[in-house]
C-alpha cells in the first residue's frame, strides 16, 4: 500500500511520450497532494547507507565538540543546531531533534549572502561523505523542478535553483524520557523552499495533514525518493504547487532508538526572485523570505 502517489524516475530518463507522462504524473501529484514518492531516483544505495552511518557516529560526537560547529550568527544555516533548539512557525515548544546543515563548497573568494560549511575536524568522513550525498540529491531535485517548470509552463523555474542556497539537513531525533506538553519529534509546518528531496529515513513516524483536515502516515515503497513542494514554490506559482504540512510524530512508549533523516532542500539563489505569475502577490527577493522564516522558526 502507499499514501502518496508514485512515479518512475526512468520514464523521465526514456524521453519522448514517457517523459511527457512523466512530467504530467509529477504535476498532478503535486498539484494534488504536495507530496510525491520517486522510484528508481539514480541516488546510490550505497551513499545513503554510508552517509547515515557516518551521521549517527558523527551526532555521537561530545555535545562540546559538537557546539563548536554551531553558527548561530547566520541562523544556523550551515553547522550544527543543538537539541530543542528550532520550533515550527506558531508553535511554543520546540522540536525534539538536533541537526546539522550542509551546503555547497564555496570559492575562497565568495562574498555573498551563502554561508560556508563547517564540519567536525574529529570526524573527517563526514564532509567528504555528505558533499557526496548533497551533489546526488542536488541533481535529482533540479530534474524534478526543471519537470515541474515544463508542466506549469515555467521554463525558468529550475534556473532559480541553480547555484543556489540549498541545504541538506541531517537529523538525529533521540528517544526522550520526559517531553512537554504536545512537544514531538517535528511540530506541524510546512519547509521553506522550492522543493525538497527526502530518502527513507531510518525509523517511520512522518505524517502528511490532508486536505480534508486528516493526519495519515506516510507510506510509499521500498527505496524511494519523498519529495514535497515548499512555500517558496506555493508562493511562486500562486498557489497551484501547495506547501502541504506535515509532521514526525513520537514513537511509542519506550522509543525506538532514536531516528536518522537526511532531508535536501532545493533552495533559491539569494536573489532570485519569487514573482507569482498571476501578479496576486508582490515579488519577494528568496533571501528575504527565507530570513523572515528562521525568525519565524526561533534560529535567528
């Protein structure tokens, strides 16, 4: 069984009438649900199961040596976010997870508005093995988004995204003994940015809010992308591409063992900007929206 809807990363890759099918089963699903399974997405077996063996060891780190690696100052954008630090928009407790960000290498001699990485020097295959992981999720999210531009008719779209300030999350929810009223793994909320890419993460508990107003656990098949459609992507196609909110829920009584994700958030170039096509909307510069969100979020 499956809760979202499913397609096949190989029709895209067969062109011709396969790829139109391709193009208008992702739309529709996105259109529809905001939420889309991917199989067959090109991203190695092997690099998922390596980079969520180097995260748990790297989250294993002593809390001091990994709050060296927080940056505070930029939001926590890149570098390490403590335990209990982020909470989702409009909500007063925060989440029980910590995380660490990673974007793209920079030139020594960048100047712009993307922040630089920064990685534990006592765990060196962490770098290295989620530069790799970010350059294969990048590649399939700019697939997807290029195939959601030829369905709305928005050849620009994934030129947004091109060079841009996105984010592989990586997420480590612990077991908690004692937790706050309504506090969970990951409150309600919709993501920020265009589109994000998610491998299955280590234990269940997403959940996806319907339209009907219904919370129903995410189910898809074995090996398979979760991609859904951000503000930023509702914001710029007028709503037609919703921000479907969801959730990770806490595991049952006594824990799991705590939970792994590795989430990548296709984000805009700093300023590019997000003008609806229907002129409901102004222009909004995609840096400015996402600082209004980290406010938003308590990191900055």
């Amino acid at each position: 069984m499956q809760s979202i809807p499913v397609v096949d990363l190989r029709d895209h890759a067969a062109g011709g009438a396969a790829r139109e099918a391709f193009v208008r089963a992702l739309g529709e699903a996105l259109e529809a649900w905001g939420f889309v399974a991917v199989v067959h997405h090109g991203v190695p077996d092997a690099l998922l199961a390596r980079a969520y063996e180097v995260v748990a060891q790297t989250f294993a780190l002593p809390d001091a040596v990994k709050r060296r690696c927080e940056r505070a100052d930029n939001g926590r954008q890149r570098g390490y976010t403590p335990f209990e630090i982020e909470k989702a928009r409009d909500q007063a407790v925060p989440d029980l997870k910590e995380f660490w960000h990673i974007g793209r290498d920079l030139d020594a001699h960048y100047t712009g508005e993307i922040p630089r990485n920064v990685f534990p020097e006592e765990m060196p295959a962490f770098g290295e093995t989620m530069r790799a992981l970010y350059a294969a999720q990048e590649h399939l999210a700019l697939t997807l988004v290029d195939s959601i531009g030829a369905y709305l008719g928005m050849k620009h779209l994934a030129d947004l995204a091109v060079g841009g300030n996105s984010v592989l999350r990586v997420i480590h929810y612990p077991d908690v003994a004692n937790t706050q009223p309504g506090q969970v793994r990951a409150a309600a909320h919709e993501d920020i940015n265009l589109l994000t890419v998610l491998p299955a993460a280590t234990r269940p508990g997403l959940e996806i809010l319907t339209r009907e107003g219904e919370w129903h656990a995410v189910v898809t098949p074995p090996g398979c992308m979760i991609c859904d459609t951000g503000d930023m992507m509702q914001y710029l196609t007028g709503g037609r591409m919703p921000a479907t909110t969801h959730r990770v829920v806490n595991p049952p009584e006594g824990g799991d063992g705590g939970r792994y994700s590795m989430p990548f958030f296709l984000h805009p170039a700093p300023d590019a900007m997000l003008t609806p096509p229907d002129g409901s909307k102004p222009p909004l510069r995609a840096h400015d929206f996402l600082l209004q969100r980290l406010r938003e979020n308590g990191v900055l």
